[in-house]
C-alpha cells in the first residue's frame, strides 16, 4: 500500500494548510491546537474526577448514616480524600473542639459547626471546579484568536494578489482556504471545551448541593446530641 501526503501548495490537505500558511497564522493554528489538546485532557481527566467523586459520596454517605458510632467512623474514614468526608472532618473536630470545655455554649456550637462545615464544602468545591476555568477561556477565546488568523491570512493573500496582479482562483484559493482553516481550528477547538464546561459545571454544582445536604444532616445530628449535653 503505498501511502502518500500532498504537501504542495495547492493541496487543501489540513497539513499543507498548516505548512504553507503565513508565519503568524501558523501560529495562530499551532496556539489553537495546543489549547486544544490541553483542553481534551482536561475533559478526561474532570470526566473520570468527578464522576468517581460522585459515587464515592453515594457511598461514604450510605456508610455514614448506616454507622452507629461516629467516633469509629470518623477514625476509620480521617484519612480519606474525599470531599465528603473532609466535610465530615471538618464537623467532627470542631465539635470536638467546642464540646471539650466544661461549659457549653450551644448557640455557639452549633453557629460554629455550621460555619466550619460550610467552609469545607466551598474548599471542596473549589477543588472540584480547579482548572474548568480553562475550558471557559478556551471556549470563548478559541473563536476569536481564529478569527483573527483567518482575518490576517485573507490580508496576506489581498497583498500577494495585488502583488501579481493575479485574481485567478488558483492564485486565491489556498490562502483563502488557508485562512479560513484557522477559524475551523478555533472552532474545534471551543465547541468541545464550551460542552464539558457547561456539562462539568452542572455535576459540580448537584455534587456541591448534596456536600451541603450532608452538612445539614451531620450538623441536625451533632445538635441532637448537643441537646442531650447537660
């Protein structure tokens, strides 16, 4: 089988355009096809993220609210990584800070384990959402940087035609094709970043949402047992 690539300047060959394309929309592409490979790297890697970190929640939570001594629980579960369980972390040793002194001030409490466990939660979402920032900046960039390439090639080919004073389609076409080619980069490059941006942020924010309906749960608990203090 013999394989074989036209690279002549007349090819519209994605790797001809690449080649014989102006020095700045070279760059303008090669810019884009980083960002782009950046950009499914982060989508694998937030893919396989945050959907082990929704079902491990499922997890600890059933755990959780199946164990009958906290204490044992929290030694079994200090050293987890996941964000529910620094929730529950950050729950336990405050409580336990709060409930060490002889008297207990309640209101105190329970504003205090409130506050700690709402902190974790926002640690732990931020953590979450760490580089989705990029996807955002890729998808809305992406477009206009190939715009730009695709504008500045089309006037690197008006100078080359009124040059030869040559408007012959073969004279025009591939740098115009090697514009526009710039734009269709782009665009592959933002189409997938703007979908997983949109797709990531929805599992982050129901992921944040059942961290928050966990801290409400533990801090009902920790407030009944507060009660039962004299």
């Amino acid at each position: 089988m013999n394989w074989s690539f036209d690279l002549s300047a007349n090819s519209t060959s994605p790797l001809a355009l690449l080649l014989h394309a102006d020095i700045v929309v070279q760059i303008v592409m090669g810019g884009l096809l980083v960002a782009s490979v950046w950009t499914w790297a982060i989508i694998i890697g937030s893919a396989g993220r945050l959907a082990q970190a929704r079902k491990a929640t499922a997890k600890f939570e059933s755990d959780f609210w199946k164990a009958d001594d906290i204490d044992a629980f929290y030694k079994r579960e200090a050293d987890s990584d996941l964000p529910v369980a620094k929730v529950f972390a950050a729950g336990v040793t405050e409580w336990r800070r709060s409930t060490a002194g002889g008297i207990v001030d309640r209101d105190g409490v329970r504003e205090r384990l409130a506050t700690a466990m709402g902190s974790a939660v926002a640690a732990e979402t931020d953590k979450l959402a760490d580089r989705l920032n990029i996807l955002a900046t890729v998808g809305s960039v992406a477009p206009f940087v190939g715009l730009f390439g695709t504008v500045w090639g089309i006037m690197t080919t008006f100078t080359a035609i009124a040059a030869q004073q040559n408007t012959s389609l073969v004279t025009v076409g591939p740098g115009i094709a090697e514009a526009l080619f710039a734009t269709a980069i782009g665009l592959f490059a933002a189409i997938p970043a703007v979908i997983a941006y949109n797709r990531f942020s929805h599992r982050v924010n129901q992921i944040e949402a059942r961290l928050n309906r966990f801290a409400d749960g533990f801090h009902s608990t920790l407030s009944r047992q507060l009660e039962a203090k004299r």
